[in-house]
C-alpha cells in the first residue's frame, strides 16, 4: 500500500484514526537523506504504523538564518517515505500549524536552551519546543524517534516529555555519517567540494578525541582542538565536552559518560556534531 499524503489537520485527523497499533512518528523539515531514511526503518522495527511530518517550521530560525535558502524537496521526500514503507505523511504548510501566525503561547526551553546552540541561535529552541509539542498532539503517538546529531535538541525534546507528562517515548537514534565520517545533514547540500573536505575536520576531531577518552577531560579537548586548530577555514563556534543530562562543562577529574559537542561554520554553513563517550573509563 502506497503512502498516505496529509496536508491538512482534518485529512491528518482521518488518515490517523485508520492507523493501527503502536504508532510511531519521525519528525523533519524535509530535504530527507539516508539519515532520515534510518529512523524510519529504527521505527518500522519498534511499530506497527509510521508517520512522518515534513515541515519547514518558521519559528525556529532567526532573522539572519537560512529559512528562505533552505532546501524543498518534497517530491523526492515522498518518495523516500513510500519507498521506507512510510504510513502516513503529514506535510502542513506554515498557516495549517499556525492557524493564527505566529503563536502567542510558546514552550520555553528555559535554561538549558540557553546554552550551545541556545547561546548562537536565541529563541532556537522554544520555536522547536513548541512545534514538536503541537505534532505530538496532532500525531499522537505512542513513540517518537529523534536522531542523536542534535544532540541538545534530542536533550531538550525528551525534557519536555518527562516534565511536561506528554506520554510519548522519544528514542535516540545514533547519527548516521557518510563513508569518510561526514554526518548527515540537509545543510551539507550547501558545501561547495573545497567546503566538504573542510567539513571533515569536525569528525576528525571527534574520533581524535574518542581514541584518548580514558586518558581523561584535558586530553579529550586538546586533541579534539588541536584537529580543529591545523584546519584554519573551519571557524569554530564552540567546542566543549559536557555532562549529557546538563550540558554542563565536566571537571577535569571527571570519569564516566560525557559528549564532546562542536559547532563550527565551514564556508557559509553552520554545522554541528557530536560523539558521546566515556571518559577515563575502560577501553
């Protein structure tokens, strides 16, 4: 059976009562990639129905960031959910999610998203708060499946769950790179060739840093710094390794389970990646 395409809250509404079952939702702006193409199949294993939302949100990117530039291709999107065996598609445009513009009432991401990307990025996270907060609503479904490149925003999503009492299991899935470590991501479209080798870097940095992990907190930053350092047109935003329940800067002492978080911008594009590990820990 061919996927079924939702634009609008009452074909979503009537399209989702057929729906049986444990009922699972991916949640995306579009311009799909392999990466997307893997939540979709972690959820097919975990449920009997999948939904994906397609939808450029407006309320999370500011005045100087790229919603206008920012890759639309919902044809090829469709065809990667019908080829995944996709259930259900909900692509609503901006005035169907916010019937009344912009809405009054946010969900703020209070102090943790605030920092990091919070910190480059202000009102970033409540524009995503809220709109992954109205899909859960419109979706409803019992578990939810996020990818773990965003690393701060899977944080925050499961925040909201918990402390909100939503009562949908949100569900890390690991990133997926391309073969030479790149992590997947829609923005990568935007790299010129020279930009992409560039891009490599931050991986680099991140696997430089895992291989001394048990050495402990200062040879995980220095090694991931001194990678990022040698690569001059890589302009580094923040690079930090954080405790990955408070994004709080892990003391030198530190031993256990961490993230090395780094946003940098290669070229015009702003790109984000993350390896969580365990420092000063057995191999």
């Amino acid at each position: 059976m061919s996927t079924v395409v939702a634009r609008t809250r009452d074909e979503l509404t009537v399209a989702r009562e057929k729906l049986t079952g444990t009922v699972a939702v991916v949640m995306t702006m579009g311009a799909l990639h392999s990466g997307h193409a893997e939540l979709v199949r972690r959820a097919r294993q975990r449920a009997d129905s999948v939904i994906v939302t397609i939808f450029l949100n407006p309320l999370q990117f500011g005045p100087n960031e790229d919603l206008a530039k920012y890759p639309r291709t919902l044809e090829a999107d469709l065809e990667l959910c019908d080829r995944e065996g996709v259930d259900l598609v909900f692509t609503p445009s901006p005035d169907v999610i916010y019937p009344g513009g912009d809405p009054g009432v946010k969900i703020s991401a209070g102090a943790l998203g605030a920092k990091l990307e919070g910190a480059s990025r202000p009102g970033h996270f409540d524009g995503v708060l809220t709109v992954v907060a109205k899909m859960l609503h419109l979706t409803r479904p019992q578990v939810a499946f996020f990818g773990q490149k965003d690393a701060q925003q899977l944080l925050l999503i499961r925040r909201m769950s918990q402390d909100l009492d939503f009562g949908c299991e949100i569900v890390a899935v690991p990133t997926v790179r391309e073969t030479d470590g790149l992590a997947l991501s829609s923005r990568n479209r935007y790299l010129t060739e020279l930009d992409r080798q560039t891009a490599l870097a931050l991986s680099r940095a991140l696997r430089a840093a895992e291989a001394v992990r048990r050495q402990g907190p200062s040879a995980v930053r220095r090694a991931a710094r001194d990678v990022l350092v040698a690569e001059p047109l890589v302009l580094v935003d923040y690079l930090v390794l954080v405790d990955p329940a408070s994004l709080d800067d892990v003391p030198e002492w530190f031993q256990g389970e961490a993230v090395l978080l780094v946003a940098a911008k290669v070229g015009t594009t702003r790109l984000i990646d993350n390896l969580p590990m365990v420092v000063g820990g057995p191999a």
